[in-house]
C-alpha cells in the first residue's frame, strides 16, 4: 500500500515549486504598504487547504486576515490537533546584502533562498504538506486538524489575539504545534518549553528647531545625537546587565536543575562565534550563552537615526535624532510595566538641553513557558525518532511566538514548539534560507506527530 | 550723472531675476551625483561676468571647476581686489522641513527663499552687479578687479586651495574680500577677523557578520548602536568640554582684551533662544555662548545610522552603525592631528566585542585668524559706513572658510570678511533665505569698498 511518505517522496519537487509560489509574494506585515500583499499570501494558502481536502476560510481582521481551516472527519471522540503558523514575513531588501533578491526565491546548494523560507511559510508548508500526503493516500486524517494562520506574527499580532480570545470554542484542540523555531544541528532535532517575549519603544530627542549649522551654532547647543547617544549609554552598566531600576524585579529565576539540563546542549562560544561573526561574546558574565539568550531579559537598539548619512558632509547640529528599542522578556516580566520603567528611567537622566518624547504603538508580548508534563510532548518525541530520525533535546528559545501565551492562557492546550529550521538559516536577516533536506524531514515528522496523538 | 547707486536701483528687480535662475541649478557639491549641475553653474556665472564686462573663464579641475574673471584696465600702478565666492550649495530636500521648494526660488515677506541665497550666491552675485553697476556708469572700475569662484566650499575645497598655491601670481592682489558671513541685525554690519577651521572624520562600529535576529542572539552580542553610543558618550566630559585627551593643546587662548572687546556684542541667551530654539544653551561652561562659537573648538555628531528605521519594527542586533563627525577647530590647532588625536582616543576606548574603522577622505582646514592691522580694514569701515547706512563692529564666527587660510597664508593678502546676510538665514538647513534690502545694500557697500580701496 503506497504510504503518506511515499506520497510525500513522489510530490518533493511539486511541493517546493508551490512554496516558491508563496514566497513570492512580499506579505511585509510591518510596513503597511504592503496590506495587499499580505492579503494575497492569505489567499493563496487558504486556496492550497482547499485544494487538498480542508475547509478553509479566509476571515478579514482590522488590518491582516487570519486564515483558518478544518478537517473534522475523525469525529468529535477523536483526538483534535491545531496548527498555527504565519504568512507574514520580515521585510527585505537585496540592497541589505542579499545575494540573490529577496522575493524571487531560488534552490541552489541543498537550500531554498528567499524571505519567508524558514519564518515561516517554509516550516509552515511542511504541515499542510503533511496533511495532504495523508488525506491522498488514506482518504483521511488519524485525527482531527485545525489550522490558524495568521498575517501579523511579525509586527504586534493584535488581531489573532483577539481571535483567539473570541473563539476559543473554535480553535478548541488537544494540542497546538508551532512551528517557527529552529535547531543548531540537523541532527539534533529540539522542543522549546520556553520563549522571551518582546516589547518595543521608540525615543526621539530633540533639540534646536531644526537642523543648525555646526559652525554657527556648535558648541553652544547640546547636539540631539550626543545626547541620545549618551542616554544609550547609560541603559547598559558595565557588567552587561540593563540600568534600568526595577528590569529584573519579576524575572523568574533558572533553577540549577534546569541549568543542568540545559547545560547538556550548550551553545558553545565557538559555534555562537560561527552564526554570529562578531569579534566575541558580550553580556551577563554570570550566565552561559544559552542561557543570556534563551533566560535573560534584554535592552536592544534595533535602530538608530538622526542628521546627515548620505554622501560627503553636512555640517549640521541635527535638530532630532531617534532610536527604536526593543526589550526581550522571560517570564514573568510584564511588557507594560517594562515600558514604562525604561520610560521613567530615560526621563529621569535626560539632561535640561534637550528633550525627550516617546511612541510605543504596539502592545508587547509576554514570554511563554510551556509545561513539559503532558502526554503531547512523548508523541512529540517519538515523532521526531520515526519522522526525523533523531530523539530531540529540549531548550529555551530566546525569540517570540506572540500567540504561544494566548494558546496557553486562553486556549488552555499544551503547546508543543516543534522547529524544522537551523538558527543559522538568517531569519530576519538577508539571505534568508531553508535546507531542502529539513523541509522534507518536517513533512514526515508531522505526519507521524498525527499519527502518534492518535494513539495516545 | 548717473551713479553706479542709481544703475543699481534701477535693476534691482533684473539682478534679481537673474540671481533666482542662478539659484535654480542645484549645484550641491557634497554629493557626486551633482556634478553636472555644479558645471552649468559654473558656466551660468563666468556668463554672466562676460556679459558684465569682466573676462571670464572655466577652469576644469578634477572634481567641480573654478571660474575666474578679471578687469585690470585700471592699469599696474592701480589697487587690485580679489573676490572670493562660491557656486556650490549644501544639499536640500523639501522633505527636510522646506515651506517651498529648494531650489525653486521665491520672494515673499522681503526675502528671497531658496538653496544657495545667503550662502553663497546672493551674497557673491551682490559684488558682480557692484561691479556691473560701475562699468555701466562709468566705464571702468577705481580699482582693478580678479574673481576666484569657487564649486567645492561645501565639500573640501581642495581644488582652489591646489590652485592658489600653484598660480598665486594671476591672484596676486593688495586685498581679498569675502561675503559669505553673517551678522545678528541688519543696522549692525560686522567684519570678522577670526574664523573656524573644520575637519571631518567617519566612524564605523561593527559587531556581528550581519544583522541578527535580536531574539536569537540578542544578550549575547555587543549591539554595535549600543557600542557606537557607547563611544560617542565618552567623547565629551560632563561639563562639555572634549575629552579627547591633546584636544585642546594647541589652541590660541582669548586675551582679555579680546574678551572685553568682544563682549560690546555679545550673543545673548535671548538671541540664542531666539535663533537655535532649543531649551537651553550648553557647553563650556567657562566661556559665554559667542566665545564657545567662536573661540573654542568643538566635535560635533552630524549624523548617525545604524540598523532599521522604516516603519514598524524590525527586531534586530544590526550588523554595524557609524556615525559622521566634524571637529570644528581654532587656531593654532592643526586638522591633521586632531583627527589623529579623536581616532586614537576612539580607538583606546572601543570595547573587544566590536570592531572600529575610520573614513577620513577630506581634507581639513585650519582656523584663520586675519590681522587687524591694516588699512583695508579702515576701507572696510568706511564701506560699509558710506554703502550700508552703518558702521561694523568686529567679531569672531565660527563657521569655516577653507580658502581664507590660503589666502592669508600663500597669497599674503589681508582677507576682508565683509558679510551681507543674518545668522537667522538659515543657510545649511531648511529655508534658507536672504533679505532683499541687504541683497541691495550689499551691492553698495561693495561699490563703496572699491572706490575706498582705490583712494587708500
């Protein structure tokens, strides 16, 4: 009898092509100019559910769709699956040093180049690729799945939030997969139980009514990129750890026995040395690498501007310079009240010569930890041994799944964070990839993943 | 009779005229993308001074060309006076803040607005229909006249300084004037006898291969803003004094005569307010706001960049951020070591997790500081007396003139600052303008000087 994996084999070629169809379109759900965009990567996955055998939907929001499909078929005493994933993607430009442009997604050395190819149109492809290799060849499903897709995962996901919060009965499962993550080795497949979350802020200085000139005006004008600069500054001590009174109050503290087990898959300064190229390592000397990343709280300028950076010299005192900050969170650390402590701090040593506004659009993230003491994550397990070939370890992650706290919160379903990407693969950076090998092992894993939760 | 004055009011409107369509050519010599427009702006002037009656020519150099013109019919016993002025603008966008269009002059409220007006064509352009009035009058000139215009003010100027060291005979004169300063009222003219020099220098921190994402890495990864921030805070000490260590060594300290002469027009706090806008004044603390501009040096931040700033956000460790810095400078500080000075501190002070380069690919320009002692000066006075309706006070400014040093040092020449335009004109930033009566009185007091020179 031919198998779900046979199928899969057979139909490799055909499934990447359709993906490439997908990643084509520049769904940028930061920038909204780009709303049609996302609009027309929501079509195009709900057509492709619908087109192997699910129910699917396309439901308008405020600003992106949702995209939610079911195939219910195993009846209502059967074991229900969700799976959640996103259509949006970071921006990209190739003039940020892509090799090849970013939304024109090519294969060459084993990978699949282009934005969206790991986060998360890739990853997310292997489930309903899964799906249909099952429904083709056994004419159903061993369980019953749900999928919500959503278009805002990249910039605040307010929408499905609310979503979530509205139709918790429809989005009811036994389980939620995500995945979004990613493994250091191909070998080494991971399960994350915990995410930071992320919060943002931009602060804009500003000083004379506009730009003046240097010579005319320099040194008698407290210059608004200096001050910025020297604001900056002091958000850091020198140990490493964020200045800011009052940043670690909440933070759940590791215990030895989850530094012990972590331990056991360090991320080592030379492999960190390998992703990052940077000259070395940087932060809380009092923690491991892995464990500044996936267990520490951060202060991170994600942006910076003010005056002049064109060609030649302008010489200018600038009239304003800004900076886009976002904190990273672990549990339990709430993003309002993070805002507003690094707030009251910056007002606090803002000097009299210059001053200081703030804008903070989009509502925070907090971290997600998941429980480990559920039945899901040995069928996730065993998952990973029969469709990957390699028992998992588990990890801290130090991104953020925005609806991870939702699902568990709201929706009261152990979630199991089950990555097909290696951490190399430059999400959100360019020349974004995915290993085509890792694309076809993900298929196969979350066919046995439905398989497994059936059994259970 | 009919007078030059007379000639000079009668076209007024006309001179004019011709001034917008010179102002019409963005001539910015900063970006190389400009070069063409630089050329016909050149072209537009030696034009015009054939047409006045001077002769005039183009002289290509490597990068934008210089244009002289002379009338020496006043024979070789006669006086000659050089005029200085340059064709090239700083750049200018409407987005920057501009009520009109840059480089669509227009007059309103008195004024003319657009790039170019104050600094430096409508004050340059005031001396050539000086020139025209009186050949159109009188058929000669009281003295001989050389124009030296130059295309790279803005960026260098390091093509006329070649120039003036290689043909300092076709330049020779008994004085050189320069209109392109400023004063605080038009009832107050001033002449300024001691300018600052300026070097510039670039800064580049890198950190990571490329941007990362800041959930994956971020805490574990110096943030090259964060370091660039870093740096330039420690580029200043609290009371607002540079603290590069030698900066100040060599600079030529006020004499207490020269405060006390200076202080008969001091730059209130009022004014300052008036002028710059911003909350309050700052630096050293040990000097009053027109001596910190004019008598001390300064390191200004005239623009910083690094990571995203579109919309939305992007949540990245950015792989580098730099920043542009300009050293305005005072005598007898050299260019060259103060750069040295400002890149071995920066290098002293840069963290092992990033990395620091430099670009410093224009030359600086020492300060100028111009001998009072002379009797051009006393022409100077009474120019400005007889053709401005009032008598000048002297002052320091501290804006740069690159080729006032080479004036004074190669040509041996006494340099006239003879300034027709406000230091509220904004010239550098966003709606530059000129009044029309200082256009007007500028073309007098330029006559005037002419004929002063001739009865010396």
């Amino acid at each position: 009898m031919r198998t779900a994996g046979d199928y899969a084999q057979d139909n490799a070629e055909r499934f990447r092509t359709e993906l490439h169809e997908w990643l084509r379109i520049p769904s940028i759900s930061t920038d909204a100019n780009y709303a049609a965009e996302c609009r027309r990567a929501a079509d195009w996955v709900a057509d492709n559910l619908n087109g192997i055998g699910m129910e699917a939907e396309v439901i308008p929001t405020k600003r992106h769709p949702l995209v939610y499909a079911e195939w219910l078929g195993a009846g209502p005493d059967a074991k229900t699956v969700l799976i959640y994933g996103h259509y949006d993607v970071q921006p990209a430009v190739k003039e940020d040093g892509w090799a090849t442009e970013p939304f024109e997604p090519i294969e060459r050395e084993g990978k699949m180049w282009g934005r969206g190819t790991t986060d998360d149109k890739g990853q997310l492809f292997a489930h309903i690729k899964a799906v249909e290799s099952l429904l083709k060849t056994e004419g159903k499903l061993p369980v019953n799945v749900k999928f919500i897709i959503e278009g805002e995962e990249e910039s605040g996901g307010e929408n499905i939030e609310k979503y979530v919060h509205e139709h918790p009965e429809k989005l009811a499962a036994n389980v939620c997969v995500i995945s979004d993550g990613s493994m250091a080795r191909v070998e080494q497949p991971v399960i994350v139980y915990a995410l930071r979350g992320i919060v943002p802020l931009e602060v804009t200085v500003t000083g004379p009514k506009q730009d003046l000139h240097s010579g005319m005006f320099g040194g008698s004008v407290h210059n608004p990129l200096q001050a910025l600069a020297e604001i900056i500054a002091r958000l850091h001590k020198e140990d490493g750890t964020v200045a800011v009174p009052g940043f670690y109050d909440d933070v759940r503290e590791l215990s030895e026995e989850e530094r012990t087990a972590l331990a056991k898959t360090p991320y080592t300064p030379e492999d960190w040395q390998a992703d990052t190229g940077a000259p070395e390592p940087w932060g809380e000397a009092d923690f491991a690498i892995h464990e500044r990343i996936g267990a520490r709280p951060t202060l991170e300028i994600n942006g910076m501007a003010g005056g002049y950076w064109g060609n030649g010299i302008k010489a200018i005192v600038p009239e304003k310079a800004w900076a886009k900050i976002t904190c990273r969170l672990v549990a339990d650390q709430d993003p309002a009240k993070i805002v507003q402590l690094v707030k009251d701090y910056i007002e606090s040593i803002t000097p009299s010569t210059v001053k200081v506004t703030f804008k903070s659009t989009v509502t925070g993230t907090a971290a997600a930890q998941v429980d480990m003491d559920t039945p899901m994550m040995q069928a996730a397990i065993e998952a990973y041994k029969k469709g990957w070939g390699a028992e998992p370890v588990f990890k801290r992650e130090g991104g953020s799944i925005p609806i991870v706290s939702d699902f568990l919160g709201v929706l009261k379903q152990p979630v199991i964070l089950m990555g097909f990407g290696l951490n190399t693969d430059n999400l959100h950076g360019p020349n974004e990839h995915l290993r085509i090998d890792m694309f076809h092992k993900g298929i196969n894993t979350s066919v046995q993943f439905l398989r497994e939760v059936a059994v259970l």
